[in-house]
C-alpha cells in the first residue's frame, strides 16, 4: 500500500486489513497522514469494498489461501486486481481468476 501513496492517479479510498485492528489503525493513520489528514475510513467487509462504484481497482495482501477466492470475486466485481504472489494457492484457484477476469 505504500508504493500506492506515492502514484497521484491512485488514490487509497479505502483500508482494508482483514481482522487485525492494530493493523487497521496503523495503515488507516499513515494513508491519512499522507493525505493531510483526509478521513480515509477503514472497512473490515471486502464485500463492502466491492459493492462500491467508486472503488475501481483492489490491492491483494492476503494469505495465500484467500488470494483466489479474493481475485474471483473482485474480478465479478469488474474491478482491476493488484495481487501479491503468489495469486492463487494452486493451479484450479488460477485458472477461475482467469475464467473471471475473462468474463
């Protein structure tokens, strides 16, 4: 998330950090921070994050085991997916993140 501070055409609507709320808090402030204290407000719900019209891309940064599923249904979505390798936990979760952004 920090190399995406620093892209002006990408601004950070949104923190989402799983369930760590130390986590949160800390990435929620340094966003915040870089913005001049814009409210960036955190979200727990990835579904949330999805159902908005103004979140147009996600950044990935889950345990492998989540990537795929994440991927999936970001890509029904229609939103852009930045993800960390690897994106997929084996080779059938690669293949639907294939089929989905297909789709």
């Amino acid at each position: 998330m920090k190399s995406f501070l620093d892209e002006p055409g990408a601004p950070i609507g949104r923190v989402w950090c799983d369930i760590d709320t130390d986590h949160l808090a800390r990435e929620q402030a340094n966003v915040n921070t870089r913005y001049g204290n814009r409210d960036v407000p955190p979200n727990h719900l990835f579904e949330e994050v999805l159902a908005r019209p103004d979140i147009d891309a996600v950044s990935l940064s889950l345990p492998d085991h989540w990537l795929g599923i994440a991927s999936v249904r970001a890509a029904e979505a229609g939103k852009d997916i930045y993800g960390e390798k690897p994106l997929a936990h084996n080779f059938a979760e690669g293949l639907a993140i294939c089929e989905a952004v297909s789709r």
